[in-house]
C-alpha cells in the first residue's frame, strides 16, 4: 500500500515539471511571430497638407425685410375706402386708405373764409398809411406791412388755412415705402383714432438675415464678405448673401448679431427661419481630413502609417469646416494618414492600404 503512494507522488511531480517546462517553452516563442499572424487591416489614407483652409462659421437666424415702416392714419374719421389686402404690393406714395373728408372739407372752407376776412382788414387799415407805402422806403413799408398784418390776423389765418389743408391731405393715407402690406388691422367702415396704425408695408424685395455668432469668431469676420444662406423652406440650395452690418456689441450670452442681405428673394418671405455658413479662409494651414481624426480618452488622436504600421500621433486641433479639420501639432505636414477603420484601430497594428 505505501508503494503505491509513492508511486502516485512521484507521477504528480514529473507532471508538474513537464508542465513547467511546457510553459517556458511558451514564453520563449516571440511575439513577433503572433502580430504576422494577424490579418492586416485595410485603410484608406490622405496626406496631411499646409494650405488654404476654408473655416465655416454657422450661424441662425430669421429674415427680416430691409425696409419694414407702420402705415399710420394721422386724424380720426370713418373708414369709407381701403383698397389693400393682406400681401399686395403696392408702391411709394399710393393711395392705401381713405377717410370721409367731409369734416375736413368744411374746416378748410372756414379757414379760407377767416383768411379773407383778415385780408379784407389789413388793406382796410393799409389805406390809413397810403403816404408811407407810396414812399420809397422800402424798410418803413415793410415794417408797416408786418404789423397791420399782425394786427388783423392775417398770420393767424394762414396758419389755420394750412393746417385745414394739412387734415384734408391726411384723409388719404399714402403708403410711406413700396412693398407689401402686412398686419392690417382695420375694415372698411370702422371709425378710426388719432394715429391708429393701419398696416406694416414690408420691402420684400431686399431681405436681410440676421444671426448671431460666437464673441470668438467675430474676428474672422467683415463687411462684404460672402456668405451661403440655407432658407427651411429649401435647405438644400444655398443663396448668396453678403454681410452688410457687423453689431459692435457683445451680447450677455457672448454672441454678437451680423447681418447677411440676400442676392435673392425669390420665394422667400420675413420671418422665414434659415442657416447661414460664413466662410472665413485661412492661409497656410496644415490640415487633414476630419476622419482622420479619433478621440481617445478625450484626446485627438491621428493614425498615421510607418512601414505598414499604424503610428499613434496625439494631436492638438484647430478649426474645423465639417470637412477638414486643422492640426496645430502633433504631426508632420506631408505625413500619410489614416481616413478609415481607425476608431479601433492600436498603435503599431499591420495595416494595409486600399485605393478603390
């Protein structure tokens, strides 16, 4: 029986030994010998280029006319004509409106009446100085003229006859720019106030966009420079548009408002909400494109490739255009980048390029 123990120890430790030495035979099997086994991965790779880098900025906002002015009625009256409508065009100086003039009609007969009746009393009272007009001096004769007229209202007259005809002109309301008419707020016979508003006329035909972009990226904008606006009612056509107007005040939010004025207006109306894309290009600046670029930790990362490896590069990154992205360090500009399956892709893994 004690033979037989012995028997098993002894078997327990020569298999203990042979699988040591089975393990240290394992690890003297280099490393190198696993990585050619594993199947290269295919990329696709882009050079790194010291260029012209066109940086976008985005911005949104709605449109606005150029020209946006309250028709406004001046006197009160009964509506008796309104020949407008919501969205009509109309031009500088038409007739929008008109109220029952009669009133007005009636003061400015009084008035002209008044008027002659003073009339009438200075050459009355003019009579009593016929030697001083028929003289020469000219300076007596008109102080004369001033004081009789003075004295018998003939001053008081004008003025009344003048503003008598001032309230008749103003029973016609004219519109004060062209454009279309917007928000009218009364009907025809509707009894009006003193400066109602009666309407909004918008210069359609000149709209602007305004939008507000970052505090920091104020700099890389100016007057005349060209932007693409992106109306929701056509998102996939650009329009040209121009800055006009920079706002030389930073809002509480940090944003400051620019002004873009379209080229075109062609189905486009104010209020319209619509994207604008500035461009801003930067000279001599070396860039890759955007999928070259993986995060890692919270840092960028770009893959690029050394004897068919992938070498890991932390970079530090610049602006970006949605398309291309600038690299301010970490890489060399003419290096060959990684554009594709690099999200899991580790340093010093076999890669293999492809072209189609």
């Amino acid at each position: 029986m004690k033979n037989y123990h012995y028997l098993a120890l002894i078997c327990l430790l020569g298999l203990n030994f042979s699988c040591k030495e089975d393990a240290e035979k394992q690890e003297e099997i280099p490393a190198e010998s696993f990585r050619n086994e594993v199947a290269a991965t295919e990329v696709r790779v882009a050079l790194a280029e010291t260029k012209s880098f066109d940086y976008l900025i985005n911005a949104t906002g709605k449109l606005e006319a150029a020209a946006q002015v309250k028709a406004v009625i001046e006197q009160p009256g009964y509506l008796i004509e309104l020949p407008i409508r919501e969205g009509q065009a109309v031009s500088k100086g038409q007739v929008i409106a008109k109220l029952d003039p009669t009133e007005a009609e009636i003061r400015l007969e009084k008035a002209k009446i008044s008027l002659q009746n003073a009339l009438a009393a200075y050459e009355n009272d003019k009579l009593g100085f016929s030697r001083d007009f028929a003289s020469g001096d000219e300076e007596r004769k008109a102080f004369l003229e001033q004081q009789l007229k003075a004295k018998n209202g003939v001053f008081l007259a004008e003025i009344e006859l003048r503003e008598a005809q001032l309230n008749l002109e103003r029973c016609e309301v004219k519109a004060p720019i062209s454009g279309r008419v917007a928000d009218l707020k009364f009907k025809m016979g509707s009894l009006i106030a003193t400066n109602s508003e009666l309407c909004e006329i918008l210069s359609t035909s000149n709209l602007e966009l305004r939008v507000k972009v970052l505090e920091s990226d104020i700099s890389l904008i100016s007057i005349n420079q060209k932007a693409e606006v992106y109306p929701v009612s056509n998102t996939q056509e650009a329009l040209e548009g121009r800055v006009i107007a920079i706002n030389p005040k930073v809002d509480e939010s940090g944003l400051v408002e620019v002004a873009i004025r379209l080229s075109t207006t062609q189905n486009l109306l104010p209020g319209m909400n619509a994207r604008a894309i500035i461009r801003a290009p930067q000279a001599n600046s070396l860039v890759v494109p955007k999928d070259a670029v993986v995060y890692r930790s919270g840092r960028a990362v770009v893959f690029t490739i050394d004897n068919d490896e992938s070498q890991w590069n932390y970079v530090e990154v610049g602006r970006d255009n949605g398309q291309e992205i600038e690299i301010l360090d970490g890489i060399e500009a003419g290096s060959t980048v990684i554009t594709t399956n690099n999200l899991q892709l580790a340093h010093q893994a076999p890669v293999q390029i492809v072209t189609e």
